[in-house]
C-alpha cells in the first residue's frame, strides 16, 4: 500500500487555497478601494464646505449692494442657506473621515428625508383639493 493521499484531494487542496488567495486578494482591493473613496469624498467634501462658507461671506457686499426691501431679504436668505450648506458638508466630511460607515448612511438618510418631504408635500396638495 502507498502512503500518498489520492489525487482527488490534490485538486480539491490546491482549488480550495486558490480560490482562498482569490477572496483575500478581492478583499484587500475592496478595502483599498473603500479607503480611496472615502479619502476622495473627505477631501471633496471639506473642499465644497470651505468654499460655501467662505465665497459668499466674502462676496456679501457685492450681492446685497444697491438692493433694498424684499430682493436684498431674499438675497440674503440665498447666502445664508449657502454657508448653512457649506457647515453641513464639513461636518459630515469630519465624520465620514472618522466613521466611513457614513459614507452608505449619509446619502440613504438625505434620500429617505426628500422622499418624506416629497409625500407630504402630495398629502398636503391632495388635502387643498378637498
């Protein structure tokens, strides 16, 4: 008798540590993929928010210069919804930078509120209608 395992187990041994090699590999590009995305969206982020804050801080006097009353009102309600936008993207650029689970969260949670606001907005419009 020989001491040697069938060759079957060969194949099998040899299919099972290179598909193993095989999942390793796709999760370690996955995670770096995942770093890279993460990183990008950080930096794109803080980017945005920084220039929301700052473009129409320092173009104030230009956008509300010679307007009076309503128009200079609705002006600068623009600008303030601009630099509250530009706070929320660095906000959230700091904390996807710290938890990159974020980065799924964020977008799903700014979808669920337009789609709620969305259905309001119908449910009110059909209440009008009665």
């Amino acid at each position: 008798m020989s001491a040697s395992p069938p060759r079957a187990s060969r194949s099998l041994l040899a299919s099972l540590v290179l598909g193993a090699a095989l999942v390793a590999a796709v999760g370690v590009v996955g995670w770096l993929l995942l770093l890279l995305v993460k990183g990008t969206v950080v930096v794109v982020g803080w980017a945005l928010g920084l220039a929301l804050i700052a473009l129409p801080l320092l173009l104030a006097r230009r956008i509300l210069g010679g307007h009076t009353g309503a128009e200079r009102r609705q002006r600068l309600w623009t600008i303030a919804q601009a630099v509250a936008i530009g706070v929320a993207l660095c906000a959230i650029a700091y904390f996807v930078g710290d938890h990159g689970w974020l980065l799924i969260v964020v977008p799903a949670a700014v979808i669920a509120v337009l789609r709620g606001v969305r259905g309001v907005q119908a449910y009110r419009e059909e209440r009008a209608v009665r």
